[in-house]
C-alpha cells in the first residue's frame, strides 16, 4: 500500500467515516492519500464523556494495527481519544482534530471559541484547551439546542443550529476565531467556513495541515502522489 494518511474514526458510523475522508482528501490537495478506518465498539456518534473514555483503547489499537505504510495518523473525534498513548506507541505524527483546530484558532493571539451539539462533552473540550496551554486565550463553548443524535440526522437542521452557536460565540463570547467542534460535524463546518465575519474552522482540515506540517518537519514527506 502507498504512503497516507490514517484517519482514524471513534465514531462507530461508517458514513462519518466517509464523509471525513472526503473532507480530508480536499484539504490534502493531492499531497497523500487518506484512508480511513472506523471503531466498531462505539456508538455511532460519541455524545458522553464515558463514551469518549471508553473510545480510546480502539484509536490505540487501530492507530498500531494499520501504522505500517502511514506517513501519518489523524484521530478524528474532538476529545482526542487515545491521542498521547497512540502516540508513545508508533513512530509517525500523530494529531488530533481538536488539538489541531485550536492551536490554529489560537495563531496569532486570537480569543476562540467551539460551536459544537454536544453539550456533555464540553467539560472534556474545555480541558483540552487547558492541556494545550491555551486555556488564556479560549472563550468557551457554545452548544445547540437539543438532542445531539436527532440534529445530527437533518443535516440543515444541524448546519443552522451551529450557525446560531457560532454567532453566540462571536456575539457573545468575544471570539475571534470559531472551530466547529466535532468529526461528525465535519460536513456542517464546510458550510459554515464563509458565513461569518470571523474564521470558522473546520476541525479535520485544520487536524490534515497540522499533520502535514509534522511529516515535513521530520523529513519524511513521500513523493506526492
């Protein structure tokens, strides 16, 4: 198998699973491959702290299992499951998509924010922020009414809940700059980039550029195909 990029899925939907690796692949502008690979040991969409936990021990498992012919390897749920062990355990970047997004959000000093459906989660993407040092220039998350499983079901239902979260969080909040906070949500964040006054981030294109940073950092970078 060629040189790519492993997107990793700890949502048990292998329709996320594919909508992400599109969404990859677009920001990957032909650098690498993505392939991607879904948990079958959790819920089709991750919406608890326990889930978020229980995903990890899979991201680690999978991340070694398929390491050989990576270049790379993206975690892509936002709690980053799994993220430091998987990667204490292969010799490639390794990122996640919220880690990524926010230390993109955060360039330049910018306050940010997370417009995200899933309200249980935030105490876990408030810690990130913290864990990443940047907990001085986060202003929190904003969530959408309702419940998580049901919006993610009406994609325009969902994209316009996150339009009004991501306003809260400008409006409100003060941010400068807005990551859509979620790998399922990766669709809806795509249609949300331009709406705004302010930058809305998408979580796995920002978690693609951070990763191709790396490998061209360590001087690994294949031929591109």
């Amino acid at each position: 198998m060629a040189p790519h990029i492993l997107l990793i899925n700890p949502n048990s939907s292998h329709a996320t699973s594919d909508m992400m690796q599109t969404i990859a692949l677009k920001a990957a502008g032909g650098r690498l491959d993505v392939k991607a690979v879904t948990a079958d040991r959790s819920p089709p969409m991750i919406t608890t702290p326990e889930q978020l936990t229980a995903s990890a021990a899979q991201v680690v498992e999978l991340g070694t299992a398929h390491e050989r012919d990576c270049a790379g390897i993206i975690v892509s749920a936002f709690g980053d499951p799994g993220l430091a062990e998987l990667r204490r355990k292969v010799n490639v970047p390794v990122v996640g998509i919220c880690e990524a997004s926010m230390i993109a959000a955060s360039q330049g000093g910018r306050r940010f924010a997370v417009a995200t459906s899933t309200p249980d989660l935030v105490e876990a993407i408030d810690q990130r922020a913290v864990d990443l040092g940047l907990g001085h220039l986060y202003a929190g998350v904003r969530c959408t009414a309702g419940d998580p499983l049901a919006l993610a079901a009406d994609a325009e239902l969902l994209a316009e809940a996150l339009a009004g979260a991501v306003r809260d969080c400008i409006d409100l909040a003060g941010a400068e700059a807005v990551i859509i906070g979620g790998g399922p949500l990766g669709q809806a964040a795509e249609q949300l980039r331009t709406r705004f006054g302010k930058p809305v981030l998408g979580p796995i294109p920002c978690a693609v550029e951070r990763v191709f940073g790396l490998i061209e950092r360590d001087g690994v970078l294949p031929q591109a195909i």
